[in-house]
C-alpha cells in the first residue's frame, strides 16, 4: 500500500515539474503572448530561480541528477 501511495506521489512530482517546465518553454517560445497562466508560472519560475543562492540551485541539480541515476540503476 505504501508502495502505491509512494509511487503515486513522485508521479505527481514529475508531472507538476513537467508542467512547469513546458510553461517556461512556453514563454520562451511564445513570449507575452502565450496567455496569463504560462506568463505567471514563467515569471513565479523566473523569480524562484533568482532569489535562490546559486549553490543551493547546483545543490538542487546535483540531487535531481542523483534520483534521476538511482532510478535507472533500479530499471536496469
């Protein structure tokens, strides 16, 4: 059970980065006119990222390349 309620989760992670990440590209691609929804998570991602310490980004990156590495290791 808590297997499921586990993998679920990080389903739901996953698409919610996804989906921030399509609406920046999305405004990078589109600009202003890609509507009030992507512009807003463009600019909340834009904001987030600038008032973060670099090294706390880095740190970030390097976790997220570590899970990403983990989860292949397991697959294969």
């Amino acid at each position: 059970m808590f297997e499921r309620i586990r993998l679920w989760g990080w389903r739901a992670v996953e698409l919610a980065l996804m989906a921030v990440v399509f609406c920046v590209l999305l405004h990078i691609i589109l600009g202003p006119s890609g509507g009030s929804f992507v512009t807003a998570v463009a600019t909340n991602a834009i904001q987030f990222a600038q008032d973060v310490p670099a090294g706390t980004l880095v740190g970030l990156g390097l976790i997220a390349l570590l899970y990403v590495f983990m989860r292949s290791e397991r697959r294969g």
